[in-house]
C-alpha cells in the first residue's frame, strides 16, 4: 500500500491553508445513499459493538462527500470547497468499519460509479502539534477506543453538527456552512485541548496540510492541521497528567518524537512507525512535505 494513495496534498513548503481559504458546501443529497440490505447491515453491525461491550454512542456527523480545489497556477491552491452531508457514528460502524461493507463498496461502483456511495465517510480532524522545544506530540490509543485500541495517534475526532445547531439554534437543513467552518476549526483545538489538556490560549491557528483517506476504514476522510504550541515538552506532560476523568479514557500516555527525527529520516525508519495509525502516518507525511526546504 503506497500512502501517497490515500492522501489529498494541499500543502506546499512553508504554506498550508487557513480557513480564509477554505469553503464549505451543505446539502442533504451529499448524504450517503441507501439500501435496505445495508440498513439491516448497520442494525446489526451495531448491535454486536453494544453487545461487545464497546464503549460507543451514536451522534451525527458531518459527510465528506467530495473536495473541490481552485489552482492559481500550478500547484497552488487559492480555495478549497468541502461538499458535506449528514450521516452518524451509527452509519459510520455499520458501513466504513464493517467486515462486508466491501460488497457495499462494488454496489456503490456499479449504481453509482463511486465507490464510497453507501459509505458513511464521517469527517474527522487530526492535529500535528509542535513543541516550541521542537518536538511533536502524540497520544496512545486505550483499550477502550472503538477504533485502533493501543496504537499511536495524533490529537482528533469530529466536527459535530448538533455543536452548530447549539451555537446558532438552527436545523440540520438550515445550518449555516460558515458556521460549519467555523466548527471544523474549533474542533481541532478542542479535541487538542481535551485529549491533551492543552489550553486554547497556548495554541496556534490551525493549518490544513491535506486530507487522507483511511484504507483500514474503507476511505475513512480525515482533514490533517498542523498547530504550534508555545509550551514546551516538559510543560504539557504535566498538563497531560492533570486530564480530568472523562478524558482520561481516551489514551494511556504521551508519545514524543523530535521534528528532527522526522525530516532526517524515511518514515519507515521511526521507532514508533509500526505502532502508527494510518492518520499518524499521514500528517507526518504531510508535515515533511509542510516542512521541506
């Protein structure tokens, strides 16, 4: 599997994309598309997690149905466009993280000509967080993650809609797609700040270096920032001790690797490489490429 596959680059030397750049398109047909078969598939596929003893809980989610992207010349993006619909966790566990969802996958191909038209393809956000004694912060995985238990992760999670229906006292179907940027990048600092107890004050603007595309999820998308901290290493250790209880069931410790590291060597060759989930993988990939001379 070549990594360069599941990623979309929207980053160059020195350059990412702040929100002005961004732009979000909301409508109800970029929702994945239905099948009673796949209906009793997520029933069912949900119903065994529960039974597991897995601890989950449906929402809504945001559906990355496509990304549009504007070239000044080449190589250079002046705007981004997110074409978004709804879907849930529920939807997400029952498709994207189902043993047979590749049946799905070949239906989507032959109705459709898309492979992901049945998937739920939930929107995620993952954080690559710098020291300013230079040096990347990750989080190990607990046993309870639904998800990749154990592995090393960057910071993430979701952009919620039901966070902008709160905010703005507004429907799914009205929700306001500026109000929905403005979530995705809120979510990125908040899920930072609550899995690492980071505040919000030590932490840079968010930059989007690209979009990967979970294989392990069947295309999973996740958009991939790059954030500053103006703490050192030592500092958010002792912050990250300090998580209240709710957090705590998110990770079991702090993983740290030099910038150097990273930028000298293969990614391959990272001591932790084998115990990396594919969107660990992906944003350091992106930030070589961020963080090239």
């Amino acid at each position: 599997m070549e990594i360069t596959d599941y990623i979309q680059i929207l980053c160059i030397p020195g350059k990412g994309l702040d929100r002005s750049s961004i732009k979000v398109e909301w409508r109800g047909e970029y929702s994945r598309q239905t099948l009673p078969s796949i209906s009793d598939n997520i029933e069912n596929e949900w119903n065994k997690r529960l039974s597991s003893g897995t601890s989950i809980w449906n929402g809504s989610k945001f559906r990355l149905h496509k990304l549009e992207m504007q070239e000044a010349s080449l190589f250079i993006l002046t705007e981004v466009k997110l074409l978004l619909g709804l879907t849930c966790y529920k939807d997400f566990i029952g498709t994207n993280c189902s043993p047979g969802s590749k049946i799905f996958v070949q239906q989507g191909v032959l109705d459709f000509n898309n492979s992901q038209a049945y998937m739920s393809d939930p929107l995620g956000v993952g954080g690559l967080v710098v020291t300013n004694d230079n040096n990347i912060i990750f989080i190990r995985r607990s046993g309870q993650c639904a998800e990749f238990p154990f592995l090393i992760d960057r910071p993430g999670g979701h952009p919620e809609p039901d966070d902008v229906i709160a905010k703005t006292s507004q429907s799914f179907q009205t929700m306001d797609p500026s109000m929905i940027l403005e979530e995705i990048f809120d979510s990125i600092l908040k899920e930072i700040t609550e899995e690492v107890n980071i505040p919000l004050l030590n932490l840079s603007s968010p930059v989007l270096l690209g979009v990967s595309y979970n294989p392990v999820t069947l295309k999973t998308p996740s958009l991939e920032f790059y954030l500053k901290c103006n703490l050192n290493t030592n500092e958010i250790q002792e912050l990250y001790k300090k998580r209240t209880e709710g957090d705590l069931e998110e990770s079991t410790e702090l993983i740290v690797i030099t910038v150097e590291e990273v930028l000298d060597n293969d990614l391959e060759k990272l001591q932790f490489y084998d115990q990396l989930t594919f969107g660990a993988k992906a944003i350091l990939f992106l930030f070589k490429i961020f963080y090239s001379k």
